[in-house]
C-alpha cells in the first residue's frame, strides 16, 4: 500500500499544545490544526465468555496487564505488541504475540479468539509409499516430531500444525512445502506426493505432470475480465529449456537450417538500408520468420551465414521473431536430431495433431506456461503476492525485468521453484494457442486451435497491465516476441531421446 506522508510546521514553543490539536499561527492572524499525536488501541480477546488476560506494552515503557476487553485512548504513536496469555482447556490464537504501528489519529484494534482444545489427530500420507521420504511437525506451544513415511498421531492438542517435507533423492518435492493447516477436532491429512524427477539435457528442466488453478481472482490488480479461476490437469511431465531462447543458440539453428536449405535469405535495398528478410523452406512454405537491416544489433550477415555482432550479447534472448519464426526454430532443432517435425509448414498446425502426440520440440501450449509460470504458486508471482502495482515492487525484483525498458541477458534474476529463469519478463513468450477465453468450468489438457498468443507482456505495457500470472495478451503473429522451447517426457523413446539431445548440447 502507498503511504501519503505529509510535511506539518509546528511552533516548538507550543508543542505541548501541538497533542490537543493548536496550531502556530503567524501575525497575519490566521491558525493551521496541527496533526494529532495520539491514538487508540483496542483489546477484544474472545470469545467474551471466557477469562482471557494479556499484556500490551507500547511506546515510552507503556506496559498494562488486563483481563477481556480494554479500550486505551490518547495513546504515544508507534508500536504495540499484545501477548495473550495461556488458558487451561483453550488453545491461543497463532501467534500469540501480535504486534502493530499506531498511527497519528488511527486506531489499532487487537483481536484473537481462543478456541477449545478439542484432542484431534494427524494422518500423514506419503505418495507412493516409501519409508524414505522425511518430514517434520510442528505445533502449538513448541511441539515438534520429525518421522518419515505414513503415519498417524492421535491425542494431539488443537491448534495451528506445519509440516515441513524433506528431500528425497531422484524425486521432486510436493509442490506445497511447507504445508499449514488448523486442527481443531477430528483428523487432518497432510499429504505430500512426490514425483520422481528424470535427468534432462543441459539447458532443460523436467517438470513433472499436476493440477493447478488457472486464471486470476477477481481482486487482483490487473485482471483482465476473461481470466476466470478454474482447475486445469495436465497429465503429460515435460522438459522446458529453463530459459528464453538465447541469440546464440538461435543463431546456431539459424545457420544449420540456411545451409541445409530449410530457409532462404530474402535481401531488400530500401533507401540505402539492407534488410535481410529469413524465409521457410519448407513444405513449399515461402512464410516470413524473421526480418533484421544492416543496423541491427541482434546478428551481422555475410556472404553465407549470419554472426553475433561486436559485444556481449550471446547471453541475451533472441527478439524479432514472429510466431512462425519460433514454431520453425523448434523444428529445425527436432530436423537435426532426427525426430518428427511438430509443425506442418504448408498449414503451421500441428503435424501429430495435437500437442499431446508431438514427439518433438515445440512451442508451450497456454495452459503449460501458465502451469510452468506459477511453478506451484497460487499468488501473481511465482514467489509471492504483487505488493505494488507500479514497477518497483519486491517480489517481481527478484524474479523478472519486466520494468526495464530492454531486453537483458537470460539467468540474471532467481529461477522459479522449478528452476526456470525470465518467466515474468525479460521478452514475452509466444504460446502454441489461440487467444480465447477459458473454457467453463475444470479442464484437462486443454486443446490448442487458431490464433495464437504471446505469454505475458513485454516491459512496454508493464503501467497498463502489469507483469503478473497469467497475462494473456492477444497477438497475431508479428515480429518482436522471444521464445522457449518444449518437448515431451514420454514413453520408452525417453532416453534415447535425451542421449541425443545431449550430443546436442555440446
């Protein structure tokens, strides 16, 4: 929240005055209220019929023990921490030491409601079982037990219970972690499914298959009208380069491609500026994929092969290329390391189909990036809540450079949960789907069709939009969008697959 701060002039003289709201007036007569210096606080344990006592201590060696409600007013300015005390049968509201800042004029009003401890118990439920996966619980009032595998704790006290999962080689951890939860009566089940993780290629990351939230709630700031929540299942795991598509490493395709005739060079003369226009190849294809002039800083050109201008910019993602420009970049990757093409280059659909059939690269439909963005995150960015809508704000700091006005290099910001760098801004994304709206109700991997959509806007359209989960902008495919590529964890092709891959690599 923004805070207004205002610049008040008081006469030190009449500063004893200042707290009962004089002013300094000066000799033309007139008088300014000055600000108030105090405030109230407020203490209402509950419920009311219970004997509930506590001690507030404050500003200036402020200190007061009391039973029930109080109301103190004409308090100093500054903070009040509140501890209420244990009752025999009760369980205190977590936490039990609260502290808030009064303001000058404002109100702070301590609340917490003691609840009957109820003897409850905790299942814990590993999946798939195995001993080997650890854990600890803790609970009210320092309760702490470490275990591992299922389990099931009886006669517990009530309360508010963590259960922390650990590490288990060759798996993921569940995607909550750590997991919350209030027990008061009966049984709570914390379950924590781990799903085993597969190596991947240098520049890959496997994610593995899940269930998330897609969509936006209605308060976020930024929502457009169309991204109503909904479950989406995605039933297939994935490898995803765990970053944008760098220049040089499209460059190297570019070059491949070019001289095994899977592209041409169009060269155009306009008011004495070369403008090389990348043309496709393939399936009698003549569609434009990228177009670059002589003073562009992304690749120089020769007589037979581009190159990376002067500097440092191998690192930096790939920009001016269209939709086809990304879909053919996969494809010239899945050419070269003998898989089938996803695309059909006469009709740009997919070649299998659909996308869950794809055996190759390809681009991410909407509901994987979105599933990749989030990486188990519910809130607007993948670690954490958007906590200012302009651009300085400290969760989006951390993670994207959707506020900078250029494209920076790939891996200079921390990785999601799932180890994925740039995924809420350097460059936008495009997406394998069409711009529409989400389907009624819960879905499970949703189909791809028409047009399609970049993943989340680019930095010039941060102050309209914002830079947050799920942006879904609508684009034909025209120039200045990056990439990332996908393909498939699936059936008994997998590692021979990623053994050439990672000849690939090298």
């Amino acid at each position: 929240m923004l805070q207004q701060r205002h610049l008040f002039l008081a006469c030190a003289a009449l500063a004893a005055a200042v707290a009962f709201g004089s002013g300094c007036g000066e000799d033309d007569g007139g008088s300014t209220a000055a600000p108030p210096t105090s405030g109230t606080v407020v203490v209402t344990p509950g419920p009311t019929t219970l004997d509930i006592s506590w001690t507030l201590r404050g500003p200036g060696g402020f200190n007061e023990s009391g039973a029930g409600a109080r109301t103190f007013a004409w308090q100093s300015l500054g903070n009040y921490t509140l501890t209420g005390t244990p009752v025999a049968g009760w369980v205190r509201p977590s936490p039990s030491t609260v502290t808030q800042k009064l303001e000058a004029g404002g109100r702070v009003e301590f609340t917490g409601l003691y609840r009957e401890n109820l003897p409850s118990t905790i299942v814990i439920d590993v999946e798939p079982d195995d001993a080997a996966a650890t854990w600890v619980l803790n609970g009210p009032d320092g309760y702490r037990h470490p275990g591992s595998g299922d389990l099931t704790l009886e006669g517990l006290d009530s309360g508010v219970y963590t259960l922390t999962w650990g590490d288990r080689s060759g798996y993921w951890l569940p995607v909550a972690n750590p997991q919350t939860n209030e027990v008061f009566g009966g049984a709570t089940t914390f379950t924590g499914a781990y799903r085993q993780d597969l190596p991947a290629p240098a520049g890959f990351r496997f994610v593995p298959d899940g269930v998330f939230t897609m969509g936006s709630p209605e308060d976020e700031w930024g929502r457009p009208v169309d991204e109503t929540e909904h479950q989406v299942l995605l039933t297939g795991g994935i490898f995803v380069a765990r970053s944008e598509v760098t220049r040089s490493a499209y460059l190297t395709q570019l070059n491949w491609a070019y001289h095994q005739n899977h592209c041409g060079i169009e060269v155009v003369v306009d008011d004495d500026v070369v403008v090389y226009h990348v043309r496709d190849n393939l399936d009698g294809s003549s569609t434009e994929l990228l177009t670059l002039s002589a003073t562009s800083l992304i690749f120089a050109a020769d007589a037979d092969s581009f190159q990376l201008p002067p500097g440092d910019v191998a690192n930096y993602p790939i920009g001016g290329v269209n939709w086809y420009g990304a879909a053919a970049y996969c494809d010239w990757r899945n050419l070269r390391l003998g898989l089938p093409r996803a695309y059909d280059h006469a009709t740009w659909t997919l070649a299998a189909g659909s996308h869950l059939a794809t055996a190759g690269y390809r681009l991410p439909t909407e509901a994987e990036w979105e599933y990749l963005c989030r990486a188990g995150s519910a809130m607007a960015f993948t670690n954490g809540p958007l906590l200012n809508p302009e651009c300085v704000d400290p969760n989006l700091d951390l993670v994207g450079w959707s506020c900078m006005p250029v494209a920076m290099r790939v891996e200079q910001k921390l990785p999601s949960a799932w180890g994925l760098f740039d995924m809420h801004g350097n460059l936008a994304e495009w997406c394998q789907d069409v711009s529409a709206p989400y389907a009624d109700g819960d879905a499970t991997d949703p189909p791809v069709h028409g047009r399609r959509i970049a993943a989340h806007r680019p930095w010039r359209q941060l102050h309209e939009f914002g830079p947050r989960v799920p942006q879904r902008p609508p684009h034909r495919p025209g120039p200045r969008r990056g990439g990332r590529r996908r393909r498939p964890a699936a059936g008994a092709q997998r590692d021979r697959r990623l053994t050439r891959r990672r000849s690939d690599e090298r």
